[in-house]
C-alpha cells in the first residue's frame, strides 16, 4: 500500500500504547463550537480562471462535529476529513487531489502510526487506502463531498466555510509566488498545514488563524495506533502576537461517519488538555501540549508550515485588495437587499462592493406573475382570487430571490410608483399587481423613461390613478378629463412642486421664494393628453373602452393600456412649455410620449427621484453633495445616456457618503422599515416555508403586526412621505426628515416587538398542524448558543453589522447567559438563547436605525 | 390685572416658541414667574371637562354631494353640471334649519344623501351645525384677487398631502405644529397626564402635534403593551428588566435617541391607560358599524373620555379618520358607503357622550383634503379647495346652517374652474370657534391660528360657550 506523496507526508511514526482517550467532563463554553469543525470563509468565486482557493475548514452546520479541512498551493489541495469510523471512533482520512475545474478527485487515506502520546519525532504512519473522495464546488462558499469508503458512497452536500473568529478578520489566501527558504517567514497568519518536517511526519495540525484565535485538527493516532484526532482551541497571547494558548479537545463518542443525520451530542465533547503554540516567525514554531489522560506531560515539537518544493504556495492575509470587512459588507447589504444572508455577507467580503453589484445585475429576475398564475390555475374558476398568491410570492422573492438587489430596489420603486392594493383593485384583479411589481423589478436595471411609459400605460396604475377610461372634455354637459394622473405624474413620479437644483436644494425666485414647477392650468392640459387610454384588446371599441367588448382579452390585466381615438382630446395642450396643436386627428400614444418625454428630461428629475432612492436604501438626509452626485449620474451614465437606473443603483450605493463607516452621534442612515425588519430576519436565518410558497398575508394592523404591507399603503403618497420630520423631536429639532417615523408611534413600536417576538420564537405564516409556515433554521446560531459572546456576535454581524455598541452587547450576552442550559431540555433552553439574542437585538433602536 | 393678562400672553408667546422649555435662559426670571402664574390660573378654572375631536376624511370628500342643492334652481343648476355624478332627488333628505338662509342664500335649501340619515337626526335634534364653504385662506380673498394673485394664497392648492397639512397645521406638508397640537400646548397643565393631552387613533397626524405636547398614538384595540417587558422571557426571569433597558436606551443619535423616547412613551402610557379603561364602559359599535374603522376609533375615543377622571384630562384633542375619499372615479359607487360611516359613526360617538351625561362638554367637527370640482370628470370629480363640514355636540347650536353658501353653477366668482369652491370663510376661523369654545383665550388665538388676525372674526357663533 503506497503512502501518499508530499502532503501526505504526514506519515511514518512511531507508535505505542497509552492509555484509552480519558473523557474530561469539564465542557468549556465554546465547547459546541469546538466540535462544529470551526472553519473559514475564504474561497473566490467558482467561475473565475484563476486558480481556486478553499483553504480553511468546511462544515455542515446541521451536522455539527465532522468537518473538512482543505489546504492548497495552487490547484494543488491536501483535504483532511475529520470523521468517525463505524463503532464512533475519530477518524481521518487524507485526500491528495488537484482541482479541475470545480471538483477535485483523489483516493482516500487513513492509517496506523505512533500513539500521540509517545510521538517525538516521526509518527511511522503506514497509510492504508481507505477509498476515493471528491470535493465538489456547487456554489458560492459553499462544496460538497463524495466519498466511498468501506463499502459505503455517499455525498455530504452544503459544506459552508465556518467562521469561528469575528468575520472582519478571516483570514483572505491567495496563490503566490514564494519560494525559497524562509519566503513565508515575515507571514502572521498561521492558517495553513503544519507538521514536524520531513524527518518527523506522519502527524500534523490543520490551523486556522481568524483574528485573536486559532482552531486546529490535530491529526495523530490513538493509544491502539489507530488513525484519529484531537482539536485545539487557542488564543493569541495579548503581550505576544505569535504565542497562542487554549484546551485540547476531543470527541467521544461520534456518530458513525456513514449514519450522520444531525449534531454530535453535547456530552461527547470533552476537554482533554491544554496547548501552546509559539511561532518563532511565519514558518517555524513549536507545538507544546499537556495531555493528563493521555500522561503526556508538557511535550514539545517543532513545527512548520508544509510547503510543496519550489512551488508556489498560498498565502493567507487578513487583508486583500478590494477585500472589505463583514461588518462593512453587512451594512452594505442592509441597504443594497432586504439584509444579509451569512453568505451574502462572504460573498461581498470577498467580491468587494462593485463587483457584487455587477454579479446582481447580471441575475435573472425572480417573477411574481409566474408562481400567481400557476397558483390561480388550481383554483375553481369562479372562485374569489384575490391577492393570497401575490402576497406569498412578495415575501418568498424578497427572502430567497437570488436577484437581491433588484428586489430591493423594485420593493423601492413600488413606494414612489404606488399602486396599493388597499384599493379595488385586490378583489378583481388576481394577476394586474403581480405583473405591475415584476415591471417595477425589470425596470429596476433598466432606463427611467421605460419605467415612466410602463408605469403610465400599466392598468394597474390607470385604474388606481383614474386615467383609464379617462374621457376628454365635453363642451355640452361641462365634463373634464380626469385631473388626478396628470397632477400626481408631475408632483410624485417625476418632478414634484418646486424647481429643484441638481443637488435637491429648491431654486429660488427673485423675491427668494420657491418657483413652482407647474400651475393647475399644467394639470388641466397635461390631463387631456392621458384621455383615451383603457384596457388592452382585440379592437377599439367603446365597448372595450368601457371594460366591456367582445371577445374579452383574459391578459389584459397585464398588458398596456391602449389608445382608443374616439375618446382622446384633440384640442389645444399647453403645458410645462410644450404646446400640442388642435388636431382633427387623436394622436394619443404620440402626445403621451411628448407628455413624458418632457417630463423625463425636466431636470428635477434626478434630484427629485433620486433623492429619494436614497432615501429609501441609504438615508433620509443625503447632503446635498450626494444628492448631486446621484443627479448627475441619473442625467449623465458617463456615456451620455440619461435615465440609466444601474448607474443610479451603483451612484447610490457606492458613494462615499454611503459607505463612510458611521461615527458615534452621525445622522447618515434611516429608520428601517417594519417590512424589511421581517424580510431581513427570514433573510439572516434563512427562513424556510414548509408549504414552500412562504404563506404569509398582510401585515397592517400597528397594533399586532407591523404597520405596513407591501403594497398596501393607504395611499398613492406611501406609508410616509420623503419630506415627514417627526413633530417634537430631536430628529426634527436638528431639521432632519425621518419617512419611516411617520408610521413609527406609540402604538407601532409595540406592535412590532410583540409581532418579532412571535415570528422569531415560532416563525409566521399560515398555521398548519399547530406549525407556521415560514420557520427560520437557526441550527449555525444553535451551535454557538453554549457561548453567548460568539452567538451575540455572529447575531450582531448579521443584524446591524456589528452597530451595537459595546454596552449593548454586554447586556445582551448577560442576558442570553441567564437562560441556564438544563439536562432535562437542553435543546430548548439553546433554542431560547438564540431566540433573545435575536429578539433584543432587533429590539435595540441601534438596530431600528440603520446607519 | 391687565397688566398680568399681557403678561400671561407674552410667557405663553415664550413658552410656545422655546419647544419644551429646552431654554430660556436670559428671559428666565420673569418667564419662569409667569408660567407658574399660568398654572396658577389654570388650576383654578379646571374644574369643568371639554374634549375636541376631529373626523377627518382622507382623499377630499366631494361636498357637492354631501351637502347638496335642494330648492329648484339650484337642484337644477347643480344636475346640470354635475349631470351623471349628481345625487338624484329620490336619494335626498331635506334639511329644515331653524332659521330660514338669508341675504345672497336666501331661499336656498339643503339636503343631505339617505346615506346620512343618521346625521340628519342629531341635526334634528338641533346639536349639527353645517359649516357651508370653509376652506385654507391666509386673508380674505376674492375671485379677482385670487386670478390676479394679488393677496397670499395657501400654498400647494389642490395638492392632497399639502392640503391636508394645510387644513390641520395652516403649512403644507412638512409642517411640524397643528392647531391642536397648539391648543394641546395652552391646555396641557390643566392635565395630570400630559401624554393624554393630544391623542390620534389614527396614526400620524400634525394636527394633534404641538410645539410642547406630543401627539399620543393608540390603535383602535386601544393602548399596546409591549409584552417582552415583562414576566419571564423565553425562559430567563431578568430579561425583561434587560429588555426595557434596551428598548428605551436613546444610544449616540438623535434618530436612536427619538426612537428610546417613543417607546418610553409607549410603556408609559400604556400603564396608565390600560388601568384605566379596564374599568371603562365598552360602548358597543352598532352592527352598521362593525366593520367600519373610524367606529372604531371613535368607541377608543369615547373610552377615554369615560376614563377622564382616572386619567386626570381636563382638556384633550383626539383625532380620527377615514380614507378613500379621493373619488376620481366610480364616485356614486364609492362615495355614499363612505358617507354611511361618516353619519354612522359621528351618531354613535354623539349619542355616547349622551348616555355619558358628558354631550356638552365633547365636540367633534369633521376636516377633510379640500373639496372637489363641480364638474363631472365622467364618473368622479377632481381637486377643489372649499368644502362643507359639519359640528356635531351638545353645546352645539345646530339645525343651522353658518358661513356661505356658493352660487350653484360655473363661471361665477365663487369658484376658480370646474366649480372648485373659493372659500367664503377659512379653515382659521372655523378653528377658532372651536378653540374658544375649548378654552383658548382671545388674546392666545393667534398662537393657535397665525392668520386668524387677518378676518374679521374669529367666532361664527355655532358654539355655546
């Protein structure tokens, strides 16, 4: 049986008896994340060229207490996996492949050596080929692992990167070119494969360094010989950066590798010893351990950091180029999405900001009209539909659309475009509103003046601002058209009441007042020109104008509006300086476009519009330098072309004002809105609907739910106003606006923390066998609940992006802690821990704000 | 005493401008003797209870059909415009005031939709006033002065959200201070609890909001505990106490700071209020009112009021609404089940303040966007300024009809287009009775009403007092 080459040099010990691994009941804290294989987030992209790196150790986060270690030197890659044999003893296997592409292929390597405790030089090994493996990447952070070993092939998928560390300080490994003796010595990252050299192999540490503590798998043998593993977990010596002290650990018994359905239990976690490492520089250390059980007694070895002979290897840095913090990316994508995935939170990390954004516009579009129509099909054609599909397909595509970005800013859109289904329109039109948000959401990515004329020619819109089957004037009987699109299309989608400069600022006259944009004799005329607008259909008929006709068109709820001639007004148009001349022939799609047109390049536009898509994804009080910024995007991409939304999106999001961390007492940021309070908890915790349609309804009522309901304002001007400033407030003593304080009151706060209480104890949704339907999976904050710092942190990072401040997390952690974890329920009691966590956190106004 | 009337005036002029008495350093000594000669003053005349409550209808109820042309002409006059949006005569109850209209309304009548009914009662029963053409005026203004644009107009005319503001706070929107809220600031130390002071059951309001008093927020449930506050918390007995820490620490930001306060506002109040309403009548809604939302802000109204006592509220300002007004389209559909509620609801609150024994102490009036065009639009009516409102309570001289009403018809000078109405008396007069009767003194009128110097009179008579 041949040993393994290079990386698996970690043979050839000695081997002997000691005594049997002694369990030491002693359960540290962190205990449970000790037997979670504590692991990192590294990887890159899987579509880039270069070569890939996964260096770190990889888990199953269901399936705490096995893991995967990887390290790589280019495609290179030597994985350690730390298992169980059938009888639930530890068990390695070494697997020696070379990526391509996205899998890596190899056999399977256990062994026999030198018992740990009398290894002092080479452990012997004798390596047996145990099986084949193959780790496989299926996404972003996240790899899978096949393996047949004994008889057994299985696949263990959603192996995720665990992060054990505060996630700012994951260690980023790329492939350089470092050769020779002593290249990696000024390195103060220890992530990598140590062991004792050539002369003393057959035995190593996996490390993994993140910020102020290290985790390793020990990879030695049993007193029997047999290949098993211990794990280390240290910290950094504050008085020594390359001294590192902390508890041996071990596991016994596990679960046999090939029945693994859930965590390992608790009470197999025991600690067995302590260790120290003491780097002397980045390639050479010493490994120190005292093992009572094992009647080791203050042992040292040297080690080094393995290297493959005159290759290149990987470097690990806590820092990279365009790298940025979790903490930042978190904050970032609590504006650019409905909140962060952990995930999410990786993949901006690694991606950086720009690059993230590109990714998100290149995604297809998560629909709505899809999963109502097909929901709509299977119910008896005459029954009432209503908005039930629309209303779960809203809360599935904000939680789980891979789209993120544009679901944000489509959920944005429909608060400056509204059309609300607290209106008529619910009872009758099961398919209008969900095609209406789909449109919003293409628009999103698109160009101002394709969203105005879709917006405007949308029956949904028409019948919720009265210009569908808008008539023109009738000089007999004194009827006018219908003023109501014409007035809101300039004072709410486009232009609004005053002259603005590019920086939002108002323009003022002479006398230093205010220049109004348009005078009710604008709305009369630009009220003539949406006349003759109603359903789509086969033919124009006044039937049809009407909403009758035959045939009836079943689409034509989702289709444009169309121009019926007879109906449209060919008299005289002055508006806004544009002058349409008396026809004899209705020209009604030609003057809505000169009517939008003008309206598209009025330049209040950028200012006015954009203003607020900050104020809706960043903050309610933009300087005015942001606000100019963003105009100027709006009216110029850079390529002359006006209008371009992704250039807005990237403007706002990537401004400096934006992503300047705040600084105690700074007003940039705004109150974040009941409904993406819900949306970022299913987000965060990854809320699953059992039914798989997320069946949630609305959520209006202040007094029990939150308030607001997407796409159920009261009226066409939203749940609140862009310009509300909270009376008698220190927000609006400063002259700061606040929209979202508007529906923040007395009653609304209440409601909400009863509703999160709820929500976050025992999900939402409909209820069926006594179980809501939308259930969070809390299993990676469980595995932290045995240590109240590390659960209220990784919390933290996904909620407010680290915002709390440090006295607020005190008394969270204090709190977690008094919820003692008993023998008779411990699951609960963990379950109850993490449920505080999270219901304090979001509880906090350092959360309510969003800075 | 005259001397220490103007006085008085002056530290209250002081006291509103210096929002929470944050500071009034240099004017200290004088202003700080004055105030504790307004709460002197008050508490000797606090012995009586008066409440104040709006109604108001979101979205611009269309008055035309709401107070509508009765006698022949202008019936006529009023079909002829109005033509397919025109109530018929069959649907019309007639309103016999106690006192016939006279000078420019002179033989005119009025009626009311059937869907109003319940309203023509109390009108019956001579505690509904109707104020005829009531609209946002800075001075008066006539038609040529308005064209000629001669005289300060309202800003943002015709605008929903402006107007609304407007209508409740004499600035479009963005203002901070309504006149309630205003009011709320001169009547507050007549109350044990400051925080009942202004109250809406209907969300955010800038009417109810002053410089010093806080609008409270209830729901129509009533007040909201917050339930994590107290008892045991998903299995720790403490965290409770931690959770109202949290919850009402104000952090480094005015938005963290405003938000702690709020909550704080809300624990408050909800202790204070749920003890006293456990003990308050339940005032049942009527079924016609079982589903209607403005009933049930009314039945949470009514409970507070019957909780004065416990609450310690001598003066207090309440505000409810209603939406869906904004009959642009389908107006005869929509428009009469709204007014239903409307009639309904203001039935039941009043005939509540009677079996309360309280009627003459509690007055509720009704405030909507604007009014609408006369004119047809097809099968709705667009954005007007003047309106027609109505008073309802038992100090008020009802079965009459106050200010105005326009000529029936187009191209007159009591309207500026499509038979939007120029107001014949403003929104600051109409407030202005109110607050006197509620208590505002003469001389603090115009720190509720800025304009109300402008007019020639601030009281149109429609209250006891």
């Amino acid at each position: 049986m041949a040993t393994t080459t290079n990386a698996c040099d970690i043979a050839r010990s000695t081997a002997s008896n000691s005594a049997p691994f002694e369990k030491i009941r002693t359960l540290m804290r962190k205990a449970a994340a000790l037997c979670a294989f504590v692991l990192l987030a590294m990887t890159a992209l899987p579509a880039q060229a270069q070569a890939q790196d996964y260096v770190g150790f990889w888990w199953k986060p269901t399936e705490s207490g096995w893991g995967l270690t990887i390290q790589q030197q280019g495609n290179s890659t030597f994985g350690v996996w730390f298992t169980y044999d059938a009888q639930g003893a530890a068990i390695w296997h070494t697997l020696t492949c070379t990526f391509s592409g996205s899998t890596c292929a190899g056999d399977l390597y256990t062994g026999t050596g030198t018992p740990l405790a009398q290894i002092t030089g080479s452990a012997n090994l004798v390596a047996i080929k145990s099986g084949t493996g193959t780790i496989t990447v299926t996404g972003t952070n996240r790899l899978s692992l096949a393996y047949t070993v004994g008889g057994v092939t299985q696949t263990k998928t959603n192996l995720e990167p665990q992060n054990f560390g505060t996630a700012d300080q994951v260690p980023f490994c790329s492939l350089q070119s470092l050769t020779g003796a002593g290249a990696r010595a000024a390195l103060t990252n220890y992530t990598d494969h140590w062991w004792g050299g050539a002369a003393a192999s057959g035995w190593g540490v996996q490390i993994s360094h993140q910020g102020n503590q290290v985790f390793a798998g020990w990879y030695s043998y049993n007193p029997q010989g047999k290949a098993s593993w211990l794990t280390l977990q240290g910290t950094q010596d504050p008085n020594n950066a390359r001294r590192f002290t902390g508890s041996v650990y071990q596991v016994n018994p596990g679960i046999p590798f090939s029945t693994i359905n859930g965590p390992v239990a608790q009470s197999s976690i025991t600690t067995v010893g302590t260790f120290e490492f003491n780097f002397a520089d980045g390639e050479n250390g010493t490994f120190t351990y005292t093992l009572p059980g094992f009647s080791v007694v203050n042992r040292s070895l040297a080690i080094q950091r393995f290297a493959i002979a005159g290759g290149a290897v990987n470097v690990c840095s806590v820092s990279k180029a365009n790298a940025v913090s979790a903490n930042d990316a978190s904050r970032f994508l609590s504006q650019a999405t409905f909140g962060p995935r952990m995930s999410d939170i990786d993949a901006v990390s690694q991606s950086g900001y720009s690059a993230w954004i590109d990714g998100q516009f290149a995604k297809a579009q998560t629909l709505h009209l899809p999963p109502v129509t097909a929901y709509l099909n299977t119910l008896p054609i005459d029954s009432q539909k209503g908005q039930t599909a629309f209303q779960w397909s809203i809360w599935k595509n904000f939680a789980t659309g891979d789209d993120a970005l544009r679901q944000r800013v489509a959920f944005a859109l429909s608060e400056i475009y509204v059309v609300s289904l607290n209106s008529n329109i619910a009872f009758s039109y099961p398919r209008g509103p969900a095609n209406y948000l789909d449109m919003l959401g293409t628009n999103a990515f698109g160009n101002f003046r394709t969203l105005l004329e879709n917006v405007t020619y949308s029956p949904m819109m028409g019948l919720y601002l009265s210009h569908l089957k808008n008539q023109k004037e009738n000089a007999a009987t004194g009827a006018t058209p219908d003023e109501n699109y014409a007035r809101e299309v300039m004072q709410l989608l486009t232009i609004g009441l005053y002259e603005l400069n590019q920086d939002g600022s108002l323009k003022l006259d002479a006398q230093g007042k205010p220049i109004d944009t348009y005078n009710n004799a604008d709305v009369s005329a630009l009220a003539k020109v949406f006349t003759g607008l109603s359903w789509a259909g086969p033919d124009t008929s006044n039937n049809r104008f009407g909403g009758g006709g035959s045939p009836v068109d079943a689409n034509k709820e989702i289709k444009p509006m169309q121009a019926y001639s007879q109906y449209h007004s060919t008299s005289l148009k002055q508006f806004l300086g544009v002058t349409i001349p008396a026809t004899t022939v209705a020209n009604t799609n030609g003057e809505v476009g000169i009517a939008l047109d003008r309206l598209f390049n009025h330049p209040n536009v950028g200012p006015f519009i954009g203003k607020q898509l900050i104020q809706r994804l960043v903050s309610s009080n933009p300087s005015p330098a942001y606000v100019s910024r963003v105009a100027g995007v709006f009216n110029n991409n850079g390529s002359g072309v006006r209008g371009d939304m992704k250039a807005v999106i990237r403007a706002i999001l990537l401004d400096p004002e934006a992503r300047a961390t705040p600084t105690a007492g700074a007003t940039t940021g705004k109150v974040r809105e009941p409904i993406v309070r819900l949306v970022h908890w299913m987000r965060a915790f990854n809320a699953r609907s059992a039914d798989g349609k997320f069946l949630l309804g609305t959520t209006s009522d202040p007094a029990t739910q939150l308030a607001q309901s997407p796409m159920y304002s009261p009226s066409v001007f939203n749940f609140f106003r862009p310009g509300y400033i909270p009376p008698n407030s220190r927000v609006g003593g400063q002259g700061l606006a606040s929209p979202e304080m508007q529906i923040t009151n007395e009653t609304s706060i209440a409601g909400y923390l009863n509703y999160m209480r709820g929500v976050i104890n025992a999900g939402v949704g409909t209820r069926t066998g006594g179980v809501n339907d939308i259930q969070a999976d809390y299993t990676a904050e469980l595995a932290l609940s045995t240590n109240p710092g590390a659960l209220v942190d990784r919390v933290n990072l996904l909620l407010t992006g680290g915002n709390l401040s440090p006295g607020t997390r005190t008394l969270i952690v204090n709190a977690v802690s008094t919820i003692n974890i008993g023998t008779s329920n411990p699951n609960a009691d963990m379950r109850n821990r993490v449920n505080l966590a999270i219901l304090m956190t979001m509880a906090t106004p350092e959360y309510l704000f969003q800075n | 005493m005259k001397n220490f009337n103007k006085e008085t005036s002056q530290s209250r002029r002081a006291f509103l401008r210096t929002a929470s008495s944050l500071s009034i350093a240099g004017t200290a000594g004088p202003f700080a003797l004055n105030l504790a000669g307004i709460g002197a003053a008050a508490a000797q005349t606090a012995g009586d209870y008066r409440a104040l409550v709006c109604l108001f209808m979101y979205g611009a109820n269309d008055h035309n059909n709401t107070v509508i042309p009765y006698d022949p002409a202008s019936y006529a006059a009023y079909t002829g415009v109005r033509a397919n949006i025109a109530r018929t005569m069959a649907d019309l109850l007639p309103l016999t005031p106690t006192t016939a209209l006279t000078g420019p309304n002179a033989g005119r009548q009025f009626a009311l939709p059937k869907e109003m009914s319940a309203l023509k009662t109390i009108w019956d029963g001579g505690k509904m006033a109707i104020m005829a053409n009531v609209g946002p005026l800075i001075v008066p203004t006539t038609k040529a002065q308005y064209t000629n644009l001669s005289v300060p107009l309202p800003p943002k005319l015709f605008s929903h959200n402006d107007q609304q503001s407007v209508w409740q706070a004499s600035a479009p929107e963005g203002a901070k201070i309504g006149w309630g809220g205003r009011m709320g600031d001169l009547m507050v130390s007549q109350n044990a609890n400051s925080v009942f002071t202004c109250n809406s059951i209907s969300g955010s309001a800038v009417f109810v909001s002053g410089q010093a008093t806080v609008a409270y927020q209830l729901g129509t449930s009533g007040p909201t505990a917050i339930s994590s506050i107290t008892g045991s918390l998903f299995g720790s007995s403490t965290a409770s106490g931690t959770m109202t820490t949290l919850i009402t620490s104000g952090g480094n930001n005015v938005f963290t700071q405003d938000l702690a306060e709020t909550t704080q506002r809300s624990i408050d109040a909800n202790a204070k209020l749920s003890a006293a309403l456990a003990t308050a009548p339940d005032f049942p809604l009527p079924a016609e009112l079982a589903t209607s939302s403005v009933g049930a802000q009314l039945r949470v109204v009514a409970r507070m009021i019957a909780s004065r006592s416990q609450l310690g509220a001598k003066r207090q300002v309440f505000f409810v609404s209603l939406g869906g007004f904004d009959t642009h389209d389908d107006q005869l559909t929509t428009q009469p089940g709204l007014q239903a509620q409307i009639a309904n609801a203001l039935a039941y609150f009043y005939n509540t303040t009677v079996a309360m024994g309280i009627a003459d102490q509690v007055t509720a009036f009704t405030g909507s966007d604007f009014g609408r065009t006369l004119t047809s639009n097809g099968d709705g009516s667009d954005h007007g300024w003047g309106s027609h409102h109505f008073v309802v309570g038992g100090a008020v001289l009802g079965q009459r009809y106050y200010g105005t009403f326009p000529v029936m018809g187009l191209n007159n000078n009591d309207e500026v287009g499509s038979g939007r109405l120029l107001p014949t008396t403003s929104v600051d007069q109409f407030a202005a009775t109110l607050a006197r009767w509620f208590g505002v003194s003469a001389s603090d009128m115009s720190l509720v009403l800025p304009n109300i110097g402008n007019f020639s009179t601030s009281n149109l008579g429609f209250m006891n007092s």
